[in-house]
C-alpha cells in the first residue's frame, strides 16, 4: 500500500490509467481529492500492524465511486496540493511522476509506487529474518548465560570448605557437593533420595527428619537461615563417627520447601583447640615452674593482673590479694639510690612498651616490711585487652650478699698483702662479717699454745669490759665457746648462752654484755696447727643458716691466709739470719754486680771457681766483662736481663786466673733502686763444664743411635717413666700416623694403640706392665697397631724397660714391625688348610674339628643332640668321564652352591673328597635331619646340569647318623656315615638312609675284607693266571697276547674271585699294594730281559693297573726303578689302565704312560666305551690297545647298538693306528661279527679260560 492512500485509492489511480489527454486533469482532480489526508490514528496503525500493512496516513473523506464527474479545468499544482498535508514520502512520489509542466504522469507514479511496494516487502521480509534471527540468538545466550551460571555455581559450591547437602522438605537428599562426598566417603549418587539421617544419625535420634531440619531452620527476624551452628556426629562410609558442625537454612524451589545443610569438619578444630589447650597448660606450667616471680602488669590499671604461685610466695600473700595490688603497693617510696619508685617505675614500663626489654634493679616490701633487692625483666606482652607488660621477678639478695662478700675479702686481701700489722688484716675480716650480718659481732681470738690460752687479736665492736675480761681466757671446756671450739676441735654452735653449760664460767660476763649467742669456729693452719677461733655473737637467741656457715667458712680462711702469711713473714726474717751463713758456704757461686760490670759481693765458692786466692785478687781485676771469653756475652745477658727481668740457666764461657776457660750456668736478676730503676743483677753460677763434657759424649751417643734408628727397617718408640714419648723414629711415625713432633710429648696410649685382631678388643696397657714390673713384655701374635687415620696394620711387638745408672725403671723402648704381608699369608694358609680349593667349603681337616666341638657339647650335655649328613654323588663319575675334569669340578661347583642355600645357617657344610660332602646339623633331631637329607638330595636330584650342549642328571645317596652323648668318636661317627651312604647305594642310590645295625653290619663285613686281605698279602695266598688274547683279523706274524689276572686263596684254600674282594681293596687303598706285588712277581718270574733274550719279546704279558694305584705318586717310582733294575724286553710288557681311572687322573696318568712306553712297555685302554669318554683324548695319551668293554661285544651279532659302537671304536683305533681288543668272547657268531668289523684281538672263554702260571707255555 502506497503510504498516505486511503483504501480504494489506489484503485482510482490505476482507473485513471486509460484517460488520456482531457481526462488528466479529472483524474488530478480526483487525485487531489484522494490525498486530503491527515495522520493517521493510533487504532489505524494498530490494526495495521495486525494484519501486516503499514498505515501512516488517513484520508478525510473519500470519494465515492459513483460521484459525478467535475469539470475538466485546470486544478491547483501538484506541488502545491501536496505541500501542506501530504505525506514525505507520497510528496516525493508524486514529484517524481510529475513532468516538467508539473503535470501528474500517472504511469509513472503507478510504476514508482511498484517499487516502493516491492521495497517495502522486501524490508518487511528481511526485518522479520533479522527479528527471527535477534529471537533466536536471545534465546541461545540466556540458555548458554543459564548453564555457565550453573557450572560457575556448582564450581564454587565443590571448592568450598564446607559439604553442602540439599534436601527436600522431607529430609531426602537431592544433591550434594564433592566436599560432602570427600567428608563422607561416599559419591552423590550413593545417597539420592535416602533421608539425611544415613549421613547425620543424631537427626533421626530427635525425631522426624523434615521436622529437625524444620526445627533448625525456624526463622530468626524474619528470615529462614539458621544463624546457629550446631555440632552433631557425622558418620563416614566406613561406619566411622567424625565430630561435624552443621548450619540448615530453608528456601522454596518450585513453590515446595526444600532445606540447603552446610556440614563443616570440625576434627581438625578440634584437635588445634584441644592442642591449644595443652599449649596453654604447658605455658602454665612453665610460668608456675619457673625459678622467678612473674606477674603481669595492667598499664593502664596501674595494678597485677596475673602471676604464678612463686609471685605470690616471694612477696608472702596469696594470689588473690596480689591480684588486687599494685607495682606501687608492694614497692617502697624510694629505691636504695633515693629515685622515687613510681617514676622510676613508669619510665621502665614505657620503655618496655616502645619495644624494648629492659633489666633493672628494684627494691621490693615484703609483707614483714623488710626490703628485698630484685632483679627486674619488662616484655611487653600483646593483647586485644589493653597495655600489659610481663614482669620477671628474681630475687638477688644472695647475689648482692656475694658481692658484698667480694668486696670485703678483695679490701682484706689488700690488707694482708699490704705487710701491715696483723691486727689491721684481721679487722678487716670482721668488718666484712658484721656488713653482711648487721645484728652481728665478730670477734677473733688467737691461742698461744705455750700457755694453753685465747688473746684478743680483732673485735673492736665487742665492749670493752667484755674483751678485756675474755683476753687470755683458757682454753679449757666451760669457758665459753671459743675455749670449747679449742678443746674440742671442732665448731661449737650455742644459740643461748643463758642456757649453755659451755659458758658456766663466763655466762654472766656474756649476759651483761648483751650476748645472746655465740657461734665458734677453731682456725687450723696447712699442717693442721690450731691457730685460733673465730667467733660471731648475736644479741639476740638463734641458730645460723647455712649462709651463714658458708659465710663463716669463707672468713675462717682468709683469717687463716693472714695469720699464716704473718707467721711466713716472721719465719722469713729469721731465715735472712741465716742467709749469710749460707751465702758463705754455698757450693755454687753467688755475686752481685752493677750494669757497669762492677762486681759488688761474691762468695768463696766463686772466688775459687775463677782460680783466684781471695775476693780482693778477683776485685783487682777491675770490670767483670774481663772474665768473659766472647766480650759480647756479657752485654747479651744485660739485654736479656733489662728485658725480661731475670734469666735462668743462661751457658757461657768464662776465663779463669790461669787463663783456661769453663763452662758455667748462670741464673740472675735485676736489681733496682728506690725508684725501680735497674741498678744491677745478682746470682748464682755453677761450673758445668764437666757436664757440657758429658753431655757433648752423649749427644754424639745419641747421634750415631739415631743413625742407626733412622736406618733400621723398625719401628721404635721410647717414653720416660710416665708414658710419655719422647723419640720416635721414620718407620714408628709412617705405622702410627704421627710425625715425630706430634707425638713427643704425647701419652703413648694416645699415639699407640693396640687391638686383638680377632674382635677388635684393646690389649689393656702393656707399657705399664713394663714400666711398673720392669720385665720386658712380647705382644701376642694376633696384635694389630690402630693409627691416628683409623687403619689397622698387623704387628710384631716387643716393649723394654729403659734402665738409669741405678737400675731403676727410666722409661721405656716399644720395637714393633709390620707383620701384614706374614700374617696374610698366614690368614691364606690356614684358610687353605682348612677350606677346600674347588668349592671354598672347609675340608675334611676341619670339618673333623667341627664334629669334635659337636661331640664334646652333646657329652657335656645329653639333652643335646645334632646330627651329621654324609652326601655321595651319583653319576658324578659318569659325567666327570664323558664331559671332563673341568665339566666335573663345575658340577661340585653348582651343587655346592645348590646345597649352600638348603641348609641352615648354623650348620656346616664341607667337602670332604672326591664328590662327597658332609653336613654337621647341630641341635638338630633325626627326624629334622631326615627331612633335610631329603631336600638335598631332591634339590640335586633336580639340578640338570648342562656342559657342551649335553644336559645331564646326577642323583645322591646319603646318609645320616645321629650324634648323642652315647657316640665313641669322630671316626666312629664318619665311619657310621659311611655305612649309611654305603647302604643307600646299594639300596637304589638316590635315596636317604638313616644309619642302624643291619647296614653297620653288611659294611663291616666288608671292612673285614680289609683284615682278609691284609692277612693274605702277608701269608702270600694271591695268585696269577693268564687269560690268552688271540688275533682275529690284521695281517703280519705277532706274537701271543696274555692277560695277568688276580685271584686270592681264602684260608681255606679255596679261590676267591675279584669281583668279591677288589671292591675292599680299592675301598680301603690296598690296590697300590697289590699292583707292587703282581709287578714285583710278574718282572720277577715271567717276563724275559734284554739280558737273558737278544731278540724280539716272544709274548706280550698284560698287567691291570686300578685307579688308585695310578693317583699314587710313589708307585710311578717304584715302577721305574723295578722295571730299570729288571730292563724287559720292549714289547714284553703291556699295562692296562680302566678308561674311567685314565680320564679321571688324566694328568697322572698321561704321565705314568708316557714314562713307561719310554721304557719300551705297551698301554692298553681297558673297559673302553664303557665311560663314554670324549674320543678327543686319545690324542693325548700313548696307547696301543683299545679294549673294547664286554658289555658291547657280548650283544654284538644281535644288537646293531652294540655293533655300531664296537665299528665306531674300531674305527676310531683304526684312524689313531691303535689296535683293538674285544674283550667276553664267548661264542663263535660273536667271534666271527668281529673278524667282520675288523677287530683285531679277542679274549673270553671261547679264545681260552684263565689258566694258573703252571700251565704258561712261556718259560725265559
């Protein structure tokens, strides 16, 4: 709509779109007509903008439709019509459709006011998107302002102190902050909707939640927060109760109550109130412990407002009555220096509240009236209340009574030393007494022994008739008691004279004096001499204090000191007396000289030291610088003199008449004037010159021992007769770590200190053995020297007594060396000595020491009972052959370690040989034991061992025996263990076996065997049989093959085969001794020598050699010496060595073999393949023959097993050019395998059973 247009007007002006020409100005006239218009009304915009138009304008009156047509003349100006009433914009329109005539176009203005329809809707559409836009962000910012709103405060509300809990008005919880959930334990949803009381019991004890929490938040001037705090028990998730204070306010959400509880953690509270209070009680007990008076004073108040109970005591009333006090009421109006007390008062107290803490003195009234000195501390102490000073109180009455004490002594000390008379000194002294006790009267009486009575000597405060009658009293009993302190010897104390039977002869006197009391006290001189008594009176009755007595006592000896001194003095003058006579027949030269060097006096004794005649000769030769032999000595001494006041000991030369020279020693002072100006020097000297002769002899002594001390590969200390050192040379100073200036002088304890080195414990003082007894004394061996840096350095030492002239005991000489690379090699013998090489387990040495110890405690007490483990490897030999020596000794290794960590601390594990170990179990039952035994052996029954990529078990078989009071002996009780173990091998070995008679018994039968044999070697019951070894395959002529056999004739004449006594043989060691026998016999009567045959050996004879017999170092030279005292024929003689005994002795055994095939004898490999032994070495050992073990060739044409490892041996041989032997031929299929494998010798009872040496078809 055109703004400005009434409705149907805009219809009128397209209706004047097809007039043309005259029907212009109708249509202007109309339109004029049209746009009479006035603004429109508030109920035209209204409606307008109801029905989305915009009204602006509203006509006055329209035209109606059928209104009669008005006459075609010209109308007024468009201009001019609109001008007045019409609408801006309508106006602009209309100007803009109007031509330059002013005439209205009405095509234009349709077309303009188009536009301003289609502009308007355009506005109208983009005022409603932009509308709808400014609604919509509105909307979005309050819903974002709403949730910031609401994270900020439930932010603040987790961060608070306090747990916040929201209920409904029923007391179930709605929400709860992350304080409440760390205070209870529990987590927000834990609790919704279950009533307050799980979190706060004590609500549900007072009734209905809601109507608590109602109760609690009963408005208070017209509001609904509780302003009280209320303290209850909140209980935790774990069912803990915590102290807890809680505040409950009421508000309306959604037009219902609801309650929002603050719940605060008072624990922590709690705990510093209650700590509070202990520091509050603490300080209480401080105060109320403190030596001195406290109180604190109110400034303002001018009055105490606290103070502890010493307060209250120094000042003789209660508490309470000091508390309603002033400072100025317990103070006199004046202090001692005539200050007036308050003002003195108030400026301490102003200066303690400016900040500082001032210490003053102060007089203090006690509740009596007398006047106490004090000693005063002000702090200001803070306070909310007002100015409060704290006042430390201390009582320096005793400090002032030592002080006046002080100064009384230090006037009498004046006094004695000042040379005056006796009597001034000693008033001195009771002038101190009687200013320290003003009620007092002193009085001192000296005694002259020869007639046994008291003179008066001080007491001017006595009356007169008093002293004059007491004067040379007696000194017997009833005379008072000065005279009893006499006799007695002793203080004599009355505190009533009246009363005292001590004063029956002088009471009267005493009571007409005023004398009351009277305190005695003898005064003894340094040896014990009574000198006199001293003796205070009082006018009143009473007994003295302790202060009192000391006081006393302090007095008695100063008077003492003077009498003494006066007494020292008197027995000097006397002594000057006999000066002259001295002066006259000294030995030593006396003189007196002046600085000038003239000599004033001399002794005789001089004169004749200088050579002279008489004192005028000496006095003739003028100027004493004369006498000097170097001019300048003289002038040295008076420098030396002028400068310290005297010189002591001082060495010259000096000429005598004769012209010679002597050493003398001089000691002088300065002499001076009335004036104190030097004037002189006096002395003595003394001829030396023997002495510088002697002592010139013992320094070159000294020097050359120095010398020789410097040089000696020892360390060497001496001391006088106290201890102390006074030499030490380079070595003794390296050891101890004190150079030789530091320990001179020092005690040799201090510098020398001696341990044990086993424990560390000090070896007592053997220096003051030597130098009290006088013997000289050797340190043990285990000695170690300490030095001053802490380290230990083992020793040999020795200490001397140093002997004077006399043979008196001068000091001593301490000679020590170090001993450390000794006694380390020591430590490592014993060690080896007692401890296996291979695993660092003690040996069988020791561990026999060890099971004596064990014995003799299970013999000193039956009760005691232990038990000893005997553990021998199975299998060991089985690995020690295929893998080695090495592989064997790590195998000890490993199972050393393995049974280390089975055993008990305090047992003791040992090797005692081969692969046998020993456990000693002390205070150990058998059935612990067993249960022991038994995880070792499972434990090395797991170890699986593993050594060139094999992996390999061993097992174990031991044995147990118990050790009791009832055992005879370690080799009892080894041999016990032994049957044990013994017994579990031949039970199935890896098995523990406790040892009882019937194994006992089965191994003593073998050891009988011992016996048998013993006893057969000596009746000469062994025999030899051959056993032929026959060729089956190889070329070439050779000659017969024999093996020599054993066998054994019992006593019955019967034959004993090997099998049954060779195990007890090499049991027992008996093997060497039987091989030297068959060697002997064999050497001996069958094999020829080079002497008695030229050719080649008409037959090889081949002897066993066992294991041990190879491990004995003395049989390889019984065998050389037999076999070069015999000289075989090379190739006669062969000697066969078990592959397990070779392997297991390689070391010995190559040796032995190469010795003997340098003898021209063959070696054979006997039981080969049976060990399983690596091939490797037989590159190693000289061996000719390889005898293949019967357990290989008894299968061999059935078990391709067994024939593999017989060709496997073959060879083997074959390629190392060693012939083979197969040996327990006992059929012709076997035989004829082996012709087929190529073996080259066979034995057995198809090539020929053993045969005694009767039948040997071989005689040399």
């Amino acid at each position: 709509m055109i703004a400005g247009l009434p409705p149907g007007g805009l219809r009128r002006i397209r209706d004047c779109r097809h007039v043309r020409g005259p029907g212009l100005p109708l249509a202007s006239a109309a339109l004029r007509r049209i746009i009479a218009v006035r603004p429109a009304g508030r109920e035209d915009r209204v409606a307008a903008e109801r029905s989305g138009k915009v009204v602006r304008l509203k006509p006055v009156a329209a035209a109606e439709p059928s209104a009669a047509p008005v006459a075609s003349t010209p109308g007024p100006d468009p201009r001019t019509a609109a001008a007045g009433a019409v609408h801006p914009l309508l106006e602009r329109q209309l100007l803009e459709a109007a031509d330059a005539a002013g005439r209205l176009q009405l095509r234009e203005l349709l077309a303009i006011v188009s536009q301003q329809y289609r502009t308007f809707e355009s506005e109208r559409l983009s005022l409603e998107t932009v509308m709808r836009l400014a609604s919509d962000e509105a909307t979005a910012m309050s819903q974002q302002l709403e949730r910031e709103n609401a994270v900020r405060l439930q932010a603040i509300l987790d961060h608070v102190k306090d747990g916040i809990v929201s209920c409904d008005h029923l007391g179930r919880i709605e929400s709860m902050n992350r304080t409440a959930e760390r205070f209870f334990g529990l987590r927000q949803g834990d609790v919704l909707a279950e009533t307050l009381d799980r979190l706060l019991p004590d609500l549900a004890r007072q009734g209905d939640v809601g109507q608590v929490l109602e109760d609690l938040a009963t408005a208070l001037e017209n509001t609904h927060f509780d302003l009280a705090a209320h303290e209850m028990v909140a209980r935790h998730r774990c069912g803990d109760n915590m102290p807890a204070e809680i505040l409950v306010s009421k508000m309306l959400i959604r037009k219902r109550p609801s309650y929002i509880i603050c719940i605060r953690d008072t624990a922590e509270r709690s705990r510093a109130e209650e700590a509070l209070r202990d520091s509050e009680a603490r300080n209480r007990v401080l105060v109320e412990n403190a030596p001195e008076a406290v109180l604190v004073i109110d400034v303002d108040a001018n009055r105490f407002v606290d103070c502890n109970g010493n307060a209250a005591t120094f000042l003789g009333i209660t508490r309470d009555e000091l508390l309603r006090l002033g400072p100025d009421d317990v103070s006199p109006s004046q202090q001692s220096d005539g200050t007036s007390s308050a003002e003195f008062g108030r400026q301490q107290m102003e200066r303690a509240l400016a900040g500082d803490s001032p210490v003053f003195e102060w007089l203090y009234r006690g509740t009596d009236g007398h006047e106490i000195p004090c000693e005063v501390r002000f702090v200001r102490l803070p306070s909310s209340r007002g100015r409060l000073i704290r006042a430390s109180v201390l009582d320096i009455t005793d400090r002032k009574r030592a002080e006046l004490i002080a100064a009384g002594e230090r006037r009498a000390f004046e006094k004695i030393a000042s040379s005056e008379p006796l009597v001034v000194a000693l008033s001195s002294i009771t002038d101190v007494v009687e200013r320290v006790l003003p009620d007092a009267i002193c009085c001192i009486r000296l005694l002259d022994a020869a007639r046994g009575v008291l003179t008066h000597a001080a007491g001017a405060s006595l009356p007169r008739e008093y002293t004059a009658l007491m004067d040379g009293v007696p000194a017997e009993i009833r005379f008072g008691s000065c005279a009893a302190a006499i006799v007695l010897r002793r203080q004599i104390i009355v505190p009533d004279i009246a009363k005292d039977a001590l004063w029956e002869h002088r009471r009267e006197a005493a009571l007409r004096a005023g004398l009351r009391a009277c305190w005695s006290t003898p005064i003894s001189g340094g040896d014990g001499q009574l000198l006199g008594t001293f003796a205070i009176y009082l006018r009143r009755t009473g007994m003295p204090s302790r202060r009192d007595l000391d006081l006393v006592g302090r007095m008695v000896q100063l008077v003492r000191i003077a009498i003494e001194r006066r007494r020292g003095e008197d027995a000097l003058r006397e002594s000057e007396a006999q000066y002259r006579g001295l002066f006259e027949n000294v030995v030593e030269g006396v003189y007196q000289v002046t600085l000038d060097g003239k000599l004033l006096s001399a002794n005789p004794a001089l004169v004749h030291m200088l050579g002279y005649q008489s004192l005028e000769e000496l006095h003739a030769v003028g100027s004493t610088g004369a006498l000097y032999a170097e001019p300048t000595q003289r002038q040295q001494l008076i420098e030396r003199l002028l400068r310290d006041g005297r010189i002591v000991d001082a060495e010259y030369e000096i000429r005598r008449r004769d012209g010679t020279l002597i050493t003398v020693s001089d000691n002088a002072r300065l002499t001076r004037d009335a004036r104190g100006e030097p004037i002189g020097f006096e002395g003595t000297i003394s001829d030396i010159t023997e002495r510088k002769r002697a002592e010139q002899r013992l320094f070159e002594e000294k020097e050359r021992a120095e010398v020789t001390l410097q040089s000696i590969a020892d360390a060497v200390i001496t001391t006088d007769r106290a201890g102390i050192i006074d030499y030490q040379n380079p070595v003794a100073a390296k050891l101890t770590g004190w150079t030789d200036a530091e320990a001179r002088g020092r005690a040799a304890a201090e510098v020398v200190r001696f341990i044990v080195e086993a424990g560390g414990e000090p070896i007592g003082d053997p220096l003051s053995r030597v130098l009290s007894g006088g013997a000289a004394e050797t340190l043990a061996d285990q000695t170690v020297l300490v030095s001053r840096r802490g380290t230990e350095v083992p020793i040999q030492a020795t200490i001397a007594p140093i002997r004077d002239r006399l043979g008196q005991t001068a000091g001593a000489v301490m000679v020590f060396s170090d001993v450390s690379r000794e006694r380390r090699m020591k430590r490592l013998l014993s060690y080896q000595a007692a401890h296996d090489a291979l695993t660092g387990l003690i040996n069988r040495r020791e561990f026999e020491h060890r099971l004596n110890a064990a014995l003799a405690s299970a013999r000193d007490n039956p009760e005691v009972r232990h038990a000893l483990v005997y553990v021998d490897l199975d299998q060991f030999k089985v690995v020690n052959d295929t893998c080695g020596h090495p592989a064997g000794d790590q195998l000890l290794r490993q199972v050393t370690g393995l049974l280390q960590t089975r055993v008990r601390a305090n047992d003791v594990l040992a090797r005692l040989g081969g692969d046998e170990f020993g456990v000693l179990l002390e205070h150990c039952t058998p059935e612990q034991a067993l249960r022991i035994a038994d995880s070792l052996r499972q434990a090395i029954c797991d170890l699986r061992f593993s050594w060139d990529g094999n992996v390999l078990q061993i097992g174990a078989s031991i044995g147990i025996v118990e050790i009791n009071s009832d055992t005879e002996s370690v080799a009892t009780l080894l041999s016990a263990a032994d049957i044990a173990c013994y017994s579990a091998k031949d039970g199935g070995r890896n098995r523990v076996q406790v040892y009882d008679a019937a194994s006992a018994s089965a191994r003593h039968r073998e050891m009988r065997w011992l016996a048998r044999l013993t006893s057969a070697r000596d009746e000469d019951r062994f025999d030899i049989v051959f056993q032929p070894i026959v060729r089956v395959a190889g070329s070439g002529a050779t000659p017969p093959h024999y093996e020599l056999l054993l066998r054994l004739r019992d006593e019955n004449g019967a034959t004993v085969l090997p099998s049954e006594f060779i195990p007890a043989a090499e049991r027992y060691s008996m093997m060497p001794s039987l091989d030297r026998w068959v060697v002997s016999k064999v050497l001996r009567d069958l094999v020829p020598s080079r002497r008695a045959c030229a050719g080649p050996a008409p037959f090889t004879l081949a002897v066993n050699l066992s294991g041990t017999t190879i491990s004995d170092p003395t049989f390889l030279e019984f065998l050389i010496e037999a076999l070069e005292a015999h000289d075989p024929v090379p190739g006669a003689l062969c000697f066969e060595v078990t592959e397990t005994a070779a392997i297991t002795n390689l070391g010995h055994a190559s040796y032995l073999m190469r010795e003997l095939t340098s003898r021209g004898c063959h070696i054979a490999l006997d039981d080969f393949g049976s060990g399983l032994s690596s091939f490797n070495y037989l590159r190693t050992l000289p061996v000719h023959y390889l005898k293949i073990d019967g357990q290989f060739v008894r299968n061999v044409a059935s078990d391709p097993v067994d024939r593999s490892m017989v060709e496997a041996i073959v060879q083997i041989g074959r390629a190392i050019g060693i012939e083979t032997v197969a040996e327990r031929v006992e059929t012709p299929e076997v035989l004829e395998t082996l012709r087929q494998i190529g073996v080259g010798y066979a034995q057995g009872y198809l090539c020929g059973a053993p045969a005694p040496l009767s039948e040997f078809p071989h005689r040399c």
